[in-house]
C-alpha cells in the first residue's frame, strides 16, 4: 500500500480484533456521524467510500469526496470525480503480454533518460494467469490434453519466455503458468480474499478487496463479494504504477432477486434472462447491485455466472454483497479460518454485510422471480439476444429466410485448417444445400443448421458445479441409452480449473462425457475466445462448398460475429447440459424441446426430459465437491510443470528484445517521446479510414482468433519464414505490434459501409477510390501525411476490454473517432492511447450527414484548454463541394483523462512524471 501522507478528517480511523490480531480500518459508520446516515447507500458504493476515506490524501482524494458520496443518496446520482485506487490488479497473458512489452518498453525509455529502469515496477500486487493460449487443435480422445498442452509450449514459447523474465524482473508480479485454469476462476477459487490487509505507513490495515483486471469479465468476481471490473492493458498498467482509477460516481441499478428456479432450470438460464433484461433497461457504464431475499439461498457459483456477464449486459460490474454464502463458499475453496472469522468481522462492523429485508436507495431498479426463468440460449451473434429453448428452432429458420450468417470464401478459394474469408461473402440462403463429406471412412450428410462446435468452456459456466455436474449426468443417461455425438460435431470439455477435473472424475460423470467426446482438451479460456481449432478439414470443405450456414453452441460469455469461427456464422450460448444435448442432435433445426435427440439401441426415441437430471440428482452429484480438492490443486498453483520450469531467462533489469521474434517486439509508442508534450494540434482535412454501423465490438476492430495467409498479418508472418501452420492467433501475437497494427479492423465479419457487399477488413482508398486492406490503406495515408478519422454508430467498442483496439487504431493513424456512443472500456482505452473519443449529438449521426467516406473530417477546438465533455466544431467538406458543421462532445469525462490525452496518453503521463521526479 501506499506511503502517501494519509489525511483522516472525519477522524474515522477504527481498530478491529479478530482471533487476537487488531487490525485498523476505515470505519464508515464513524464517517456517518460526520456526512449523514449512510446505512442505505448501496454496498459497492460503500467500498468507494472506504477507499477514498483511506486514501484521503488532500490532493487526490479530500472531504469533498467524501460529502459527494452521501449526497448521492439524495440524488441518486452525482458528476463528481473519484479517484479509486483498487487493491491490486488481474491479467491473462492475452491481455498481460502487451502490458508487459509497455512496461519493458517503459525501462528502456526511462534508462535511456538518464534513470534507473527498475523504478518501472507494479506498486499493486499484480497476479497474470496464462489461460488464454491454449488451442482446442486435438480433441475427442484420451490424449487430447498432453497433446494441446504440448502444442502451446511450441507454439508459444518466445512468449512464455518473455513472461518467465517478466516474472523474475518485476517485484510485486505473479505469473500462474499455463495449464492451471481461467485467470477469472482461478481468482473466484483462489487469489481473491474479500477483505485484503496491507501496511499502511507502518499500521496493518484491513479494507475491502477490490481490483481491475485486464479481461472484461473480471467482475465474475463480485459474486464473492469483491468489487472489481474490467480495464482497458493500459489503465491496469497505470494502476499497477500508482495512479488511481479516475471515475465518476456512478449511478447504481438495483435488481430485485426473489422466488428460486423452477425443476430443470440452470444457473445459465438465469443469467441469459439478467443479461436479456438489464441490456433492454440500458446499463452502460452503471453498477448494477443484486438485492432481495431470492439471495440467501443463491450459492457463490450462481452468483458469479450472474456477476461473470456484466460486460454482456453493459454494466461495470454486477455486485453481489457479502453474507453467509460467501463464508461457506470460502469454506469450500479451502481458505483459511482467520481470512473467514475476519472477513464476517469487518464486513458487519461496516456495514458491508447483506441483512435480510435490507433495500438500499438505488438510481433504479427493477425485478426478476426466478419462478419466471425458462430454458434459454442466446444467438446467434449477440449474447444479450436471449431466445427460449423452445423456439430456437424457428429462430434459426427466421434467420435462414432472412439471409443472415452464410459462409463462402473469396472467389470460391477454400481457405482449409483454420483460414478465414474475406470478401465477396453471398448472403442469399437460395442456394444453401446439403453437403456429403468424408469423415473416418463413412460418408456423412451436413446439412444447414449443423452443429459443428459443440464445447463446454468459459468461465461463465465452468466455475459452476451445478451445470458441470448436470453435464456429466446428462451424459451418463445418454450413454446408458446408446446415444452417440453426432460425428460431424467437434466436441471438447475446457474448465476453469483442475478442481473441476477432480470433481468430474469423483463423481464417474467424467467417463461419460469421453464417451461422448467432451474429453479433457485443456485449462483455460479456448472456444469463447476463438481458441476454437480447425474444424476437420472436409467439414471446413463442405461449409464454404455448400455455402452452408452451420451453429456452434458453447457454454460460454461471448459470440459476437467472427470470434468462434471464421466459417462458423451462428454461435449460440448455453449451459453445459443443452451442450451436450445439441451434440447428440447435430442440428439447430430439431427443436430439441419435443423432437427427439437420437434413438437407443431398441429403435425407440429418445428425448431431452428423458435424459435431464432433477435438481435432487445434481444436488447429490454436487455434495461430492470437497475442500481437499482446491487444497490439493491450489497447493504449487505458482509452480508449473517441467517444461515451464526449464525455461530458462536472463536476470536483468532490461530485456533483451530479438529482431528476429515474430511475438515479442519493442513497440513504438515512446520513440522520440519528450519531457513536455507537444500541444494537441486541431485535425485538418482527415480522411475517414473506416465507415461503421451500429455495436461494433472489439473483435470487430481487433480479433483475436486466426487469419488467413492472404491478410496483411499473414504476408508478414510469411515473409518472416512463419509456416502457415504456425501463424497461431491474433491474441497470442499481441506482443508485436507489426502483426496487430495490420489486424486491426481485419475481423472477417467487419462491414465497411464504404464498400457495398464487401465483408472483412477492407477500405476504400480516397481520392484514388481503389479497395484495399485497410492496414494497407492507413499507411499509403500515412505516406501522403493524411489524418484519419473512423466513424460509426451506436455502442461503439462492446465487448472485451481489448487494449489492441485502442493501440491499432493509434498506429494506424487515427486521430479521432466520431460515434453515436461508446462502451465504456473501450472508451477509456482510446484516450489512453491518445486517440479522441467524440459523439454526435441530438439527431446528428452518419445517415443523417449522408457520408459516404469519400468527405474529409475537419475538427477544430483542440488546441485550447479542453474540459470534460465540451463540445467541439465538425466539419464535413463533401466531394461536390458542399460543407456541413455540427457540434460533436469531446467524450473525456474527467479531469485525469483531459491530462492523459494531452499526454498522448496514460503511459505516456506516467513516464513523464517519472522522469521528472
């Protein structure tokens, strides 16, 4: 913690006793007496609260803060600025590679002034789990796991190399190497404790646990009580050096929990109808708080799949206060006696502890009785779009008829193992027919509809018992009755964690699922992140031979267009169960709710609530998950097998960086860079780079997935000696910025409404008019010393807290983007990067203005003395002379955020103040 000067105006420092250890603390009740009652203030603003009362500093934090928080409670909102400082920060190596390459790159420039380097170093505790590398490219057998694991030391050990000396040359950094788990359910198992303790200018100090982490589903964590979200690399990479999380108070959303779930129903199926109704209510950039005596018979596991979707459902984080769920979860998960006595101790003594009857103010609220919550998936590309099991058939009949998600290569070349399609994507179902494929010796019909990925992954559901187990015995009943997976489906079983394997295997449900297939593949994030694999390569054949639209159906959070697969246009969420249940149909169009899902052995049909396990018989299978099992795979969780302890590094306080690496460059950003920085120029005559629509994501702007040889990305890869075979995935290249400068805006489903018709990561050239990459374009620009500008519609950079998107658009050129809204992460992580957010206002928008692309972009106003959320000149200048202005909003809605974009951004910020001091 920190050693700041800690100021204690409302005198609210306390003393807690628990087990004969006193710790001090931020008492918020003797705040109270001071700022007003504040017993109805939501439960995750009182952790805000304590956090600034802890770090009053009169600089950062002082009693104004703290008046402004007991005012929400009048009105239920506040535009006051808070510094947050959370307790310590989570990574994935997806996500915690580039963060990592910054901070190296940061010791380089602060050598290269004259300083010594190992000042860049984490003052949080930092924790980056590697989840996110492992690759479903053998599945279906017994070996599947030694032979995934095995691949990704090869493929992935420049990579890994660079963590291992990441890990010996930052103080306060931990690394859990690769085959342990998803960073989001290690942290829910494991790394997170509730309340922390730290020194504080020589006091041991007990506050709330709190965090960021560089994954958007960092909030599954507030199921445990613990309030934390996801951030764009760069923030977490200011937070681990020191800065505060600048944010306004947020308004917070109440949602009402009563009744319980009805016989058959999944903590899945919850979360898709949560996810369904705050998307609808509008909960962007809010907190959304659970309430309500439907809680006290929720376990920790539901709450976190509930918690784990806040990104799905738009909000910063969904919290979920602390009561005694909590304690038998921490019970479970093997902590210890002490953390458990102090965490009842502290949270009780502030407030912070869920009482019965309790309902505190909230901005709105609304409500759910999980009596109401019927079977679900959501699909096909979103995961707010909630459909009823029952009329999934329909739906993707509907989808059909409207021509939505064919799959077809560029002038019909088959791009095989993995490759994506670019352009010329025909989106007429007409001629959308059955393929014959050849598949272990037998010839095999793959209709529309297929289910080709079939795969049980993801935080979202993994971390939970219940749906695991009901997995497993809906397996064993299948198996019981000769059932088979279909043999086009790709089948695979990823957990969260290796306590799920021992939970599996206690309970025999594990042989079940290898009888279907859903074998071990790996530990980690791989579907839900386009970790997928080739499908088998006549399958790939028939889908882009036949023009076939076929369906994965994961167990995961995300599936947005283009993350699961590129030839795979219909991605449907659902929980583990209705996973294996669409393996044994194969096909989207059997409405698995009536239609039978195979037949046994006799001939006789078999059907889905023939098979579904009863709460009762999940209960018993879930009384099989013991403690000694975390105790057991938690005891060396920072250890690693042999082939991560061989890998040997050079002790230094600089690395080493290699011309020759394809995954680990010395990035760009601070060459040249100055103690003063230069003032923000207006933008003058910018050409527009990229014409968007509405929710665009961050895969959009920056996948994550493969790429084809023929893409920008591939030719480097190429003509740097890298066979196809190994160009691995955008996600994992992230520490070299060549690879993810030329993939940025190059998702295989991005639309370009420059172009008519034309799929994929395309521009046109303006004024030549000529189509090309759109990397290729931004550097002819760049060439001609063109300013760009990328303009698009509504909820501009959902999805993943992705910090590539934010540096691609940089490097490209990209000086601003003009949207109709933003998601909140994404935002940040723009001005972070020292790229300008702006919004059009009232009925201002790119329709309205009839761009086309072929105008150029002036903005004026910059170079003055900007405030949070001023307005600013646009002009258009179209190509038959006419000129149009209107008035856009500078999206920089804090102070801090005023000085980072002037910085040209936060790192940036952060070195100068290093230097000079």
């Amino acid at each position: 913690m920190s050693t700041t000067p800690i100021k204690d105006s409302l005198n609210t420092r306390d003393t807690l006793t628990v087990d004969d250890r006193t710790y001090g603390y931020s008492s918020l009740p003797a705040a109270s007496r001071h700022i007003g009652d504040l017993s109805r203030l939501p439960y995750s603003l009182k952790v805000l609260l304590e956090n600034l009362l802890r770090n009053e500093d009169g600089i950062t934090v002082e009693p104004g803060h703290f008046e402004a928080m007991a005012a929400w409670m009048e009105n239920r909102r506040s535009d006051t600025e808070i510094q947050f400082r959370p307790a310590r920060v989570l990574m994935q190596d997806f996500t915690g590679v580039p963060a990592v390459v910054d901070l190296a790159a940061m010791r380089d420039a602060l050598e290269a002034a004259g300083s010594d380097p190992a000042r860049i170093n984490p003052i949080s505790p930092v924790d980056l789990v590697i989840d996110h590398s492992v690759m479903v490219d053998n599945f279906g057998d017994a070996d599947a796991f030694t032979d995934n694991v095995s691949i990704e030391m090869q493929r992935n050990r420049e990579r890994y190399e660079f963590l291992r000396w990441g890990q010996q040359a930052f103080a306060n950094f931990r690394v859990v190497p690769p085959g342990t788990g998803i960073c989001h359910q290690v942290n829910l198992e494991y790394l997170a404790k509730t309340v922390w303790t730290g020194d504080q200018n020589g006091e041991v100090m007990a506050y709330p646990d709190t965090l960021v982490g560089t994954d958007s589903h960092t909030t599954m964590i507030n199921g445990l009580g613990v309030l934390g979200w996801g951030v764009g690399g760069i923030e977490a990479e200011a937070a681990m050096l020191g800065q505060p999380v600048s944010m306004l108070i947020p308004e917070v959303v109440g949602f009402r929990i009563t009744g319980a779930l009805r016989e058959g129903m999944t903590a899945t199926d919850l979360v898709l109808t949560v996810t369904e109704m705050l998307r609808k209510r509008g909960v962007v950039g809010k907190f959304v708080e659970f309430y309500g005596d439907g809680l006290a018979n929720m376990p920790v596991a539901d709450r976190a799949t509930i918690a784990n979707m806040a990104p799905e459902y738009g909000a910063t984080c969904g919290f979920f206060p602390v009561d005694e769920q909590t304690l038998n979860y921490l019970r479970l998960t093997g902590r210890d006696d002490h953390q458990i006595a102090l965490v009842e101790a502290y949270c009780k003594a502030q407030g912070l502890w869920r009482e019965d009857n309790h309902e505190p103010v909230y901005t709105d609220t609304l409500a759910l009785d999980m009596g109401d919550v019927e079977a679900s998936l959501a699909g096909p590309k979103r995961p707010q779009d909630r459909v009823s099991l029952k009329n999934v058939k329909s739906s993707f009949e509907l989808i059909m008829q409207q021509g939505e998600g064919t799959a077809s290569a560029p002038e019909g070349k088959f791009e095989g193992e993995g490759g994506q399609t670019a352009v010329g994507v025909d989106n007429s179902y007409a001629h959308a027919s059955s393929q014959l494929c050849e598949l272990g010796g037998a010839s095999v019909r793959l209709d529309p509809g297929a289910v080709v990925i079939a795969a049980i992954t993801s935080c979202t559901n993994t971390s939970n018992p219940s749906v695991m187990m009901a997995a497993g015995l809906l397996a064993q009943k299948a198996v019981a009755r000769g059932l088979t997976t279909r043999p086009w489906v790709k089948t695979s079983l990823a957990p969260g964690s290796k306590v799920v394997t021992e939970y599996l295997a206690a309970s025999g449900l594990q042989s079940a699922l290898d009888s279907l297939g859903f074998n071990l593949v790996g530990y980690g994030c791989t579907t839900c992140i386009g970790n997928s694999g080739p499908l088998p390569e006549p399958i790939e054949k028939a889908v882009v031979t036949g023009d076939l639209t076929v369906a994965s159906v994961l167990s995961g959070n995300r599936n947005f267009e283009g993350r699961v697969h590129p030839l795979v246009k219909t991605n449907w969420l659902a929980s583990p169960p209705l996973v294996v249940a669409y393996a044994l149909a194969g096909n989207m169009r059997v409405d698995i709710s009536k239609e039978p899902l195979g037949f046994d052995s006799d001939g006789e049909a078999v059907y889905l609530s023939d098979l579904w396990p009863s709460q009762a018989e999940v209960a018993e299978a879930v009384a099989q998950v013991k403690t000694a099992m975390f105790s057991k795979e938690y005891a060396a969780v920072f250890d690693g097998d042999a082939i991560w302890q061989a890998i040997e590094v050079p002790d230094s306080k600089v690395y080493n960086w290699s011309s020759e690496s394809t995954y680990i460059q010395h990035p760009p950003y601070f060459e040249g860079m100055q103690p003063t920085p230069e003032p923000v120029q207006d933008i003058n005559d910018a050409r527009v780079l990229a014409l968007l629509g509405d929710s665009v994501t961050t895969d959009h702007i920056s996948p994550a997935g493969s790429f084809s040889a023929d893409s920008p990305a591939g030719k480097y890869l190429s003509e740097h000696g890298i066979s196809r075979t190994d160009f691995n995935s955008y996600g994992s290249r992230r520490g070299n910025h060549q690879v993810m400068m030329r993939g940025t805006f190059a998702n295989v489903r991005i639309r370009n409404e420059m172009l008519d018709g034309v799929e994929g990561g395309y521009t046109r050239h303006v004024p030549s008019g000529e189509q090309m990459a759109i990397y290729d374009a931004a550097m002819r620009y760049a060439e001609e010393k063109t300013p760009l500008v990328v303009i698009a519609g509504k909820e501009y950079g959902t999805g993943s807290s992705r910090d590539w998107a934010a540096k691609g658009t940089l490097l490209l050129g990209v000086r601003a983007v003009i949207a109709e809204s933003y998601e909140r992460i994404h935002r940040s992580n723009l001005i972070g990067m020292g790229v300008l957010p702006l919004q059009f206002m009232d009925s201002d928008n790119r329709q309205s203005l009839k761009l086309t692309g072929d105008e150029s972009i002036s903005i004026a106003g910059l170079g003055g003395d900007l405030s949070p959320g001023q307005t600013v000149e646009m002009q258009v200048d179209y190509p038959d002379g006419g000129r149009k202005t209107c008035s856009v909003r500078v999206r920089i809605d804090t102070a801090n955020e005023i000085v980072y974009y002037q910085n040209g951004g936060i790192l940036h910020y952060v070195l100068r103040d290093m230097m000079a001091s």
